[in-house]
C-alpha cells in the first residue's frame, strides 16, 4: 500500500513537473540605472551570461541613457538585449580613429538579436555639442561580427562608420542608421526591410559628397551584399548610395524611397577604376527626387527583374529558417 502511495504520488508529480518545464521562461535580467534591477549597466548583464550558453537569454534594459562601451564575446550566444524604445534607452560611448577599437556596441556572438534601443557614437555627432578638429575618422557606433542576428527598431549614430555590418546573416527591420561618409559598411549578408537611412551630410563642409554604403565583396563566390527593402533615404547634403570598399561589392535597393540627397552619379567604384564590371549596385522599383537614374554613372550594371526578386527576398540571408526561429517576431 505505502510503495502504492509512492507510486502515485510520484506520478503526480512528474504530471505538475512536466508541462512547468516545458512551459519555462527563458533566462531574464533587468538592467536599471536607478538600482531597481539585477543590473545597473548592460555590460554586466553580458558578463552574468555563461560561456556558450544555450538558451535564449533576455536583457531588458530600462529607459535612459547609458554610457559605456559593449561588448558580447563570441562564445556567449543566444543574447537578446530589449529596450524601452530607440529613443528611450540609448547607449552612448566616443572613442574614435581606430575602426577596430571605437565601436559603441560589438557583437561577435551568433544569435544576436535586438530591440528599441539605440547605439551611438557621439565624437562629431550634431547633437553633443562639441566641434572637433578632425570629423572624418572611424567613430563606430555598432560592430556586428556574429552569424543569424537580427535588429528590430534599433538606432545606429554616428557620422563615419556608424554601422560596421562585418560578417554573417543579418537581419535589419524597422531601423534608423545615421552618418554622412561610409556609415554602412562591411562584409555583412544582410537584408535592411523598411528602415530609414539618415544622411547627416552637413557635417561634412560645403560641397562634399558622402556615400552611405562601402560593400566589402571580395570575389564573385562570395554570398554577402546589402539589401535595402522598402527604405527611405533622406536627410540633409548629399551622399553617394554606395562605393566599392572591394572589387566584387554588392549593394541593392529595392521599392525603397530615394530623396534628392541622393547624388545623382548613385554609385562610385573608388579604388577599382577599370574593374566597375565586378561591381554589383542596382535599383529597382525606386521612388523619389533622387530615383532617377538618367544620370547614374554608366556601369552601373541593370539586373533583370529575376536577379533582383532573387536578392531582394528573405531567402538571401534566411537558409535553414533561422529568421522564423528567433524569439521576437516583427
């Protein structure tokens, strides 16, 4: 009869115990200036996550402002770090000149993933009030070197090198990038849907030109490019939508809006004068004051509507379904 008892009693509990474990929350902090949290700065949210760790794991950061310097190691994956909104919770840091070293927030992790919150550098951006002798240097706001990352209503400001899109799938949507010379950069294969390109081209002088793209295909097997889905590009000055930072460079914009500071040349091929046939930069189904391509330079390549539909679709960065995988949906 007692072994009976045990037996049963046994049984209820893995019946309670079960779908409890199933039904587990994720791992969760809360990072607080002001104390009422586990955390009162993100990166020692980061530092409190294990090495190669397996589950996804919340950082849920508090509205302010926060100054300091982030960084998610490689071997600790599976961070999602959400804030109070892009304009709520900003993350601020102005180390500058050396690309490597300046950005705000660096991610080498897989399986990044992060909401409404925005990362700045802020040496020569307008609104710190400070004008410095040189604004034409490195001054990284975001470094993103992981693999399967995605970024949802996020900011990214700076003037140079605002957004280091170095390596891997990425995933942009609904976000705002600003700068006025090579802002967006790097090796990424990533999709840019809906967001919105700011160009602060008048921090550059009278009369100069800043790009917003510098792609960094370096051959023609290589997966990566960027492409813009349903964008707006606008701002003040005038920018360039791309240059060729290596000899293969892919960039696309599709169905998106191009505003008049677009420089109506679009495209430069830099340092790979006589070899613009490598280059890969189109527009299709574009719209604006700066959509005309009448005066884009002229070899400037014209995909067929199928090239395109190929690059411009979730596809391109999405092989073996790691967006729908994520645990923040649109």
């Amino acid at each position: 009869m007692g072994t009976h008892r045990i037996i049963l009693g046994l049984a209820a509990l893995c019946c309670f115990c079960l779908p409890h474990l199933i039904e587990a929350k994720p791992f969760e902090v809360i990072v607080d200036q002001s104390g009422h949290g586990n955390f009162t700065t993100i990166q020692k949210a980061i530092d409190s996550v294990p090495i190669n760790n397996t589950h996804w794991f919340f950082i849920n950061v508090k509205a302010g402002l926060y100054r300091e310097k982030i960084t998610i190691p490689q071997k600790k994956p599976f961070i999602v770090i959400v804030g109070a909104g892009k304009r709520s919770t900003r993350v601020e840091w102005d180390d500058h000149a050396s690309l490597a070293q300046s950005p705000t927030f660096a991610t080498l992790a897989d399986n990044t993933v992060v909401k409404k919150i925005t990362f700045a550098n802020s040496y020569n951006f307008p609104s710190n009030g400070k004008i410095n002798k040189n604004p034409r240097v490195p001054a990284v706001a975001a470094f993103i070197g992981g693999d399967k990352s995605a970024f949802y209503s996020v900011g990214f400001a700076g003037i140079q090198d605002t957004l280091w899109d170095s390596d891997g799938r990425h995933y942009f949507h609904r976000c705002t990038i600003q700068g006025a010379v090579d802002f967006i950069l790097g090796s990424g294969q990533s999709i840019y849907q809906s967001c919105v390109i700011q160009v602060l081209g008048g921090q550059l002088g009278p009369g100069v030109t800043g790009y917003i793209t510098a792609q960094r295909r370096t051959n023609a097997n290589d997966a990566n490019g960027f492409v813009f889905i349903n964008c707006l590009v606008h701002g003040f000055g005038k920018a360039y939508l791309g240059r060729a930072w290596r000899p293969y460079s892919r960039v696309i914009f599709y169905n998106s809006n191009l505003t008049d500071v677009v420089d109506p040349l679009g495209w430069w091929e830099w340092n790979y004068q006589g070899y613009e046939k490598q280059l890969t930069y189109a527009e299709h189904g574009c719209f604006g004051s700066g959509s005309n391509t009448s005066r884009r330079a002229k070899w400037v390549k014209k995909l067929s509507a199928s090239a395109v539909q190929h690059l411009a679709d979730l596809s391109f960065i999405n092989r073996g379904g790691w967006v729908e995988d994520l645990p923040i949906r649109i």
